[in-house]
C-alpha cells in the first residue's frame, strides 16, 4: 500500500493479547 | 490527509494469534499427528497450507473440529511447521530438516519445503 503520501507509523499497532489474563 | 501504514501490523496481528492458539481460545480445529493433538485456527492451517487449504475448503468438511493426519508425518515436525505458521519462524537442525522437508510437501508448503532443500544442499 505505497501511496505518494504514505507515513510509515513504526509503533505497534493494535492491542496484545496477554499469554494469560 | 495520507495513509499511516503501520509498518508492524502484520506481526502484531499473527502474535496474537499465537497468544489465542497457546491459550487454547477461539481454536477451532485439533490436528491429530501420530497420537499428538495440536489444537489451532482453521483460518491460520488454510492461510498457511496447501493441504488444510484442500481440505477445509470443501463443504462438508468445513465443519470437523478434529482431523488426523497420515500415521507418516512426524509429529515433532508438524510442531516445528505449526509453529512457522504463527511465528514465521522455521527451526530447522540437522536431524530434522529432511523429516521437516517431507512434511512441508505433504502439507503443500513449498516455499518452506524449497528453504529445507537450500538448507540441505548449504550443508554438503
């Protein structure tokens, strides 16, 4: 998805799912 | 305006899967290797493999909870597989490559099978 005006947001993007609540 | 590609989402998403397959949450579908239940997603065995791509992608079997795979795989390798498939991560050693080689072809994973035979061929 390369636009001309396409920021690369480096950081995680979505919330983790612990390995146990 | 413009589009903010996060650059890791991928990764993220198919860590959490990880997270949802080692606590057994949302799995829906145990693959039975020589006696071994490996509990999974359909949707990640579909997306990953030609085999369960050919299997799950008929009708009537979409709905099994549980299929069993020839006594000839080996169970340590469809591990190391079923762990590529969530970590694209392959572990691959000496003693197991030719095995982990067999198995990608009998799960139709030829990318991974072609990186088993590279690895061999890097050895001798």
């Amino acid at each position: 998805y390369e636009g001309v005006n396409t920021i690369k947001e480096m950081g995680r993007s979505i919330h983790e799912i612990p390995r146990q609540d | 305006d413009g589009c903010f590609q996060f650059t890791r989402h991928a990764g993220d998403v198919l860590l959490n899967f990880n997270r949802l397959r080692s606590r057994s949450m949302l799995t829906d579908v145990t693959v039975q290797v020589d006696g071994r239940d490996f509990h999974a997603h359909k949707a990640i065995l579909v997306a990953c493999s030609g085999f369960f791509y050919s299997v799950f992608m008929h009708p009537e079997n979409a709905n099994l909870s549980a299929i069993s795979l020839d006594p000839k795989v080996d169970p340590e390798c469809f591990s190391l597989l079923l762990d590529f498939m969530y970590t694209s991560c392959l572990n691959l050693n000496d003693s197991l490559v030719l095995a982990t080689l067999n198995t990608a072809v009998y799960l139709q994973m030829e990318h991974v099978a072609d990186t088993c035979r590279r690895f061999i061929k890097s050895r001798h």
